[in-house]
C-alpha cells in the first residue's frame, strides 16, 4: 500500500487526496501550521499549498525530505499582475524546488488539473489525466500507479526540465478559465 | 469575404487552408519556392512554413508585410535535440517576428492543433479549437470569425506574450505524441 503525507488542507489538497484513497492509498493530512511538527508518512508528499509557502515546509522539515518523492503541484502565477510566473524564464517552480532539495526526487503533477476534474475524474467526457514530470523514473511510476489505482489517467510527461511546459500549460488553463473561456471543470484534456 | 494567403503547401498548410476555404474565405497558396514573387492577396497572411524559413520570408517580402496581419503557426521546438525551443527564454517565435516587422500585425495560432483535427475538425468528441494570441484585438476577431465560419472553434488567448505558453503546450503536445502517450488526432482538448 502507498502512503502519502499531503501538506495543506485546501480544495487541491482534498481533491488529491481523494484520488489516493479511492486508490487504496492511506493518506495523512498535514495543516500548513502544523509543518515540521507532523510526520510524513509515507515515500510520497505532496506539497499542495501556494507556491510562496513551499520555502517555509522546506526549512521547517530540511533533511527529512531527503529520499522523499516531493509533488509540487503549484502554479507559480503571479497574481498582482496574472500575467508573468514569478521563477527564472526557462526554469520551474519544480526544477528550484529539486535545486534546494538535491536529496530529494521531486515531481510535477497535478498542476494542469483543477480540483473539480480530480474529483468528477472526468474532464467533458475524457477521463481526467494527471502529467507527470521527473528525472527519476521510479518516483513517476509510483505516483502514477497510486493515481491510476484512484480511477484517474496519469501520463509520463518526460524529464524534470518538462515541469517549464506544465507550468505554462497550467498558467494558460487559469487565465482561461479566470477569463471564463471555458468552466473551471473544464480546461485541456488530454484525448488519446 | 476574408481573403487569406497561405505560405507553404505542407500538411498544416493544406489543413488550415480548407478551414478558411469551408468558412467561405478566398485562400490562395504561395510555395516556398516563390515567396517574394507571388502577391499576397488579402488581409491576411499564414506562415505555414518551418520556423527557420521564416526569415527568408520576411527577407523577400519586407514592406508588403506591413498592415498585413501574419499568423504564425510555428513550433519552433529544436528537432536535434526534441528538449528546447531555439528562441530566447521566457520570450516566444511570435514575438521574434513581431519585433521583426513592427508594422504588422502578429497573431500566434494553430501551433496548439495537429493538421488531423483541423481536417476532422473534432479532436476524440470535442470539436477542435484554435488558440489565438496577440495584441491586436480586431486582427483577433478578424480571424477567429474565419476560423469559427469553417467549422472550427477558437478561442482569444490573451495577448501576444501569451504565445509562450502556446509554444510550451505545442511543444509538450508534439513531444507526447512523438512517444506515443496519444496519438496525431488526440492531444489537448479544449473543453468548456
């Protein structure tokens, strides 16, 4: 059985969650106030809170991430300006999460699916697919096999450098949805 | 009437062409092999070339380019490599040519679907929608109108720094169907 500590509490948070346990997964919860305190459980966490919190849960756990498999699944929007990403052009919000924690084999999921999609695990009348970003081909068989088990689909999106092209895909389905293009069930479905 | 030149006589060229010929739009195509020397009839103008013949282009058309508005289509994803796009970070090809011809009015499109669906006009039980960015409002609606008369939807993406984000999702679109996650005539569907 996979065990996964979900960091945050919010509507992403559950909604993942919820795919895990549907799963067979257990999940363990961990309240932004509570990191560093909390254990993680589990070979899997995710880090579902804003991107501007993530600095804070890695000080506070430091090298008990080491060996972890760390999910960022942030959109790291700018939202003063909801035009620009607040991470070097080029990188990612995953790729400066992986460069603080180089013991640490991180992945980007989950940020091209809004939580409605994750819990109707449908998208229109696509079955919703969570892509996948990493370098350790291992870690994104785990995730993948634990979402797949939840009754979602899950693509290996390719290496870590990937996570550039998820988060402009994830940044482009908010402004979209944001400028009510299309619903927030709705979005880019991946149709085979 | 919306008249409608197209530069290049490959697949997207023929796909987009019979888009706009359905809508009821006069399309005439330009080979590469005479650019420069036939006229470019109508308002608008697809570069339905390689990103690197885009140059030669605008070498041998130069003025006549001005007021024209040149949709772009280009993914300019590096075929050596399959793992970057040859253009500055953070910026985009659209924005290469709009700095290149300050007169014109650029729009990024159709770089997001495969020549397949534009001929299906359905991607699996969507229909097939283009995505379009830039800054020129009416240039914007001009073409949508085109694009939605033959049969297609589409969608204003936003302004033309948008177009790094449709580049990031053609370039992640092509290199999944390239390892066979989906195939030709899936890929991302726009779902309201």
């Amino acid at each position: 059985m996979t065990q996964v500590s979900i960091i945050g509490t919010g509507n992403m948070a559950n909604a993942i969650g919820g795919v895990f346990a549907d799963g067979g997964s257990s999940v363990s919860y961990i309240p932004k106030a509570n990191t560093g305190a909390a254990p993680l459980e589990g070979e899997i966490v995710v880090l579902a809170v804003p991107y501007p919190a993530v600095d804070s849960i890695i000080a506070a756990y430091g090298d008990q991430l080491d060996g972890k498999i760390i999910v960022d699944i942030t959109n790291p929007l700018n939202f003063e300006t909801f035009d620009s990403l607040p991470v070097p052009a080029g990188s990612s919000a995953a790729a400066e999460i992986q460069s603080r924690l180089p013991g640490a084999r991180v992945l980007k999921a989950f940020n091209t699916t809004f939580a409605g999609t994750l819990v109707s695990k449908k998208i229109g009348d696509a079955a919703t697919t969570v892509l996948i970003a990493g370098d350790d081909a291992a870690a994104k068989e785990l995730l993948a096999n634990a979402v797949k088990a939840g009754g979602v689909s899950a693509i290996d999106a390719g290496s870590l450098s990937r996570a550039h092209e998820l988060e402009a895909l994830g940044f482009l389905q908010l402004t979209l949805a944001a400028a009510e293009k299309f619903s927030w069930t709705g979005g880019f479905a991946v149709t085979l």
